[in-house]
C-alpha cells in the first residue's frame, strides 16, 4: 500500500477513534500511556542507521567527487530558503489587516524552560575525548554522530585495492540501513495514528483554535502559500524549470511531511525522508544517506518563518515596541541568523528563535510571549518542522538533479 494512503488513514483513524472514545477514560489512559513511549521508541533506531548510510555514503561521494557538490548545495538551498522565507513572511504580515491578528490572553500558560545553546556546548558536540562516546552525547541532534561518520567514510574512499573490500562491506550495511529505513517508514503509521488521537484529545488546543480562528487560518494560510507557492516556485527558479516537478517531489515524501508535524521535529522523519527520497523521487543514495542528516541541522527555514510570524503577532499584540518597516527586517534577519542554532532545541525550534531575537534585537528577555502561542506551541511546531521537512525534501532533490540525470519511478513502483 502507498504511503500517502496509510498515513492519511493512519489519521483519520486516530482523529475518528478519539472522536468516538475521547470520553471513555481507558481509552484516554491508554492513548496517554502510548505516545510517549512511541517517542521514544522512534529514536531507537536513527542514529545508528544514520551513521552507517553517513559513513558509506560519504565515501561514495568522494569515490564519485561528488562531496563539494553536495555540501554547497546543501548550505545554499538551507541558507536561500531560510532568508526567503523569512522575508517573505514579512511581506505577508504586512498584507494581513490588524483586526485578523488580534488575539487574547485565553489562559495563563507557564513558558517552558528552554536550556541554553553556548559554543562550548556546540563544540563539546562536534569532538570529544574518547570518539565512542560520540555515540552517547545527545539524543536530540545528529551532529556528533555525522561528525564521526563523516572522517570514516573521508578515509573510506577506494581509491587502492586493499581499501575496496572495506568499502564494499560498508556499502552493503548501507544497503541493509536502506531497507531497515523503508521498514520503518511503513511501522511508523502506527505511530501517526496514536499521535494524531493523542492531538485531538489536546481540547485546550482545539478551544484556543476556536477561539482565535482567523489567526489560525493565518497561519494555515501561510503554510499554504509556502508548501504550494513560495518553495516550489524558488525550487523552479534555481533548478532552471529544468529538474523535475516540486509539486510531486513533495507529494511523493507525503508521509515525512506528516510524521513531521505530528512528531513537532525533523529529526523523527529523517529515516522516512531518506526511504521515501530514495525509492520514491529517485535522489541518489549518496545523496539521501548524508543530505537528509545535514538538514535536520541546516534546514530550520520552516522554523524561522513561524517563528517571525509568531514573534509579530506577539509584538503587534503586547504592545512592547513600534513595528517600523526597519524592525521587520531585522526581525526576519535575526530569525534566519538564530535558525542556524535551533536544531539543538528539538520540539522547541519556534520558541527558542522568538525569545533569542526578541532578546538579541530589544535587550531583554521575552517573558510573556503571549497564552496563545505557548498553548498553540505544538500546532504551531508541527507547522514549522512540516515546512522544514518539505526544504529538505525539494534541497535533496536538488543536489541530486545536479549530480546526476533525473529517472522517474513509475507510480506503482513507489512506497
């Protein structure tokens, strides 16, 4: 069965379930005891899986000289798409009248503590002392286990017979890490259906979307614009109209998408994009095993984006400063500039760039980013890392289009 149709129905099912049970206490308790276990189960098998696809492909990029092809790519359509859409988002806010972005304080929410992001931190990420201990520093970014991948499959190239055999074994995991990740992608909408009766069950969120409705079409409408206007048509004008449809590219990765917005990260889709970019919009291996991982880290455009428009509403609202045309842009500056950062605030990307920019442009600390946004928070995340995910689905493609001749799959071929 295509992908598209069982997390679609993976949804429905979970919204109708909820819908239908949603008063019945064992199923609330149940439903509960689940997702975070579900969460938890999800990271078991990425890092593993992501080094070994790092490592083998790493090699075989630079077996094919592919690997600064590849890392420029990646930094140019991170970097494009983050400024883009962030300036964008300027634009639209300009466009929306005032009266549609009004909203008030529903509920006294508590801010969730976010840690710092420092440099030593970062750095503590990228080595330590003892290269097996890579494995265990974080559980929320890929970083030190690219790091790692990344100097084995450097040395990996074959470039003399005695190397080939170790290459050769190495590519073979890959190709196991490949097929564990096309397993995955398909057990995953199990999960999507615990995790979307889980969000409907949340009737705080679903009273404060009521409420606020016109900033709730908002937001959808941005995401719209975004996912059907802004990233296909950017996608077109720096392939040359040349390297494939965007609007099926995005479609066939339907399920990373989705397994985005409901985990409130890209990290939990990185398996499901590699699978389904792979198998499905035909981006080489090589590609698909390093450039996927490296945008869970560079990729934060969606998150930038959200946040400016988050951050706007919050200013515009509260009153705590004028917003000239110069503010709005460095507001949209700032969320881009910090965006490189949020990756190491999973599930909190969106707030972790409002609170730095607001601090980094005003000199003091967002206390009150408003009831409406923290209660919203996963909504408004979920929108985020589904933007994000559809960047680093179209930069994929990309780099691969670039690399080598497009070859289309058959639709009953796909996943």
């Amino acid at each position: 069965m295509k992908t598209w149709i069982m997390y679609t129905g993976a949804i429905l099912f979970g919204f109708s379930a909820t819908l239908l049970l949603g008063g019945w206490q064992p199923y609330a308790s149940f439903i509960t005891f689940m997702v975070p276990m579900i969460k938890d189960l999800s990271l078991f098998f990425i890092f593993p899986i992501v080094f070994i696809l790092f490592t083998g492909e790493s090699a075989s990029l630079r077996r094919h000289k592919d690997t600064s092809m590849l890392f420029f790519s990646t930094l140019f359509w991170s970097l494009i798409t983050t400024l883009v859409l962030s300036f964008a988002t300027m634009g639209l806010f300009l466009l929306i009248p005032q009266s549609y972005s009004q909203f008030t304080a529903v509920a006294q929410q508590q801010v969730p503590i976010l840690k710092s992001v420092s440099f030593s931190e970062i750095k503590a990420l990228l080595f330590s002392n003892n290269a097996f201990t890579q494995f265990t520093k974080s559980t929320s970014s890929l970083l030190p286990v690219i790091v790692v991948a990344s100097i084995i499959g450097y040395a990996l190239k074959p470039d003399y017979e005695a190397l080939r055999p170790a290459y050769v074994v190495t590519n073979s995991f890959s190709e196991v890490a490949m097929r564990l990740s096309r397993i995955i992608t398909h057990i995953v909408a199990i999960a999507i259906a615990f995790l979307s009766a889980h969000f409907s069950m949340q009737m705080d969120i679903i009273s404060t979307l009521y409420e606020a409705l016109p900033l709730f079409l908002i937001y959808m409408l941005v995401v719209l614009v975004t996912l059907f206007l802004i990233l296909p048509l950017l996608y077109a004008l720096v392939t040359g109209f040349r390297k494939g449809n965007p609007y099926k590219i995005l479609f066939n990765s339907f399920a990373s998408i989705v397994t985005s917005f409901f985990f409130m990260s890209t990290l939990e889709s990185t398996l499901s994009m590699i699978a389904l970019g792979e198998h499905n919009t035909n981006v080489k291996k090589r590609v698909a095993g390093t450039a996927f991982p490296l945008y869970t880290l560079l990729g934060k455009g969606g998150s930038a984006m959200i946040a400016t428009l988050s951050l706007l509403f919050v200013l515009q609202n509260t009153g705590v400063t004028q917003l000239s045309f110069t503010s709005l842009i460095l507001i949209a500056l700032f969320s881009s500039l910090i965006s490189l950062l949020s990756s190491f605030v999973p599930r909190f990307e969106v707030l972790f760039i409002m609170m730095l920019t607001f601090s980094g442009l005003f000199g003091k600390v967002l206390e009150t980013p408003g009831s409406f946004i923290i209660i919203l928070l996963p909504f408004i995340q979920g929108i985020a890392a589904m933007i994000d995910s559809s960047i680093a689905i179209l930069g994929a493609a990309f780099t691969s289009r670039i690399i080598s001749q497009d070859q289309k799959t058959p639709y009953h071929q796909m996943m």
